[in-house]
C-alpha cells in the first residue's frame, strides 16, 4: 500500500527539507511546522508541498 508522500519547504530559502506521508485523508489544510533548515541554520517554518 503506497502513499503519497509530501514535502516540507522551508519559507526563508525554499529548500525541501523534509518529507512526510499525510495520514488524513479529509484534511483541506497545509500542515505548517517549525523545524530546523540546515540551509539557513536556524529553525524556521517550514510548509506542505506536493
């Protein structure tokens, strides 16, 4: 059973650090989180791709 996996972009740089597999399935949002960038080297928002 393969999911769909999204990315996590960091909202400074872009960059597309993290990825995850979306467990709900009616969710209309896009899950923001604060993590770590190791681009930018501080933690800062990182938002839900594609």
């Amino acid at each position: 059973m393969a999911g769909k996996n999204a990315a996590l972009a960091c909202t400074i740089c872009g960059s597309r650090n993290y990825t995850i597999t979306p467990t709900e399935k009616g969710r209309t949002t896009r899950l923001e989180v604060k993590k770590f960038c190791r681009y930018c080297g501080t933690h800062t928002l990182h938002k839900e791709t594609k």
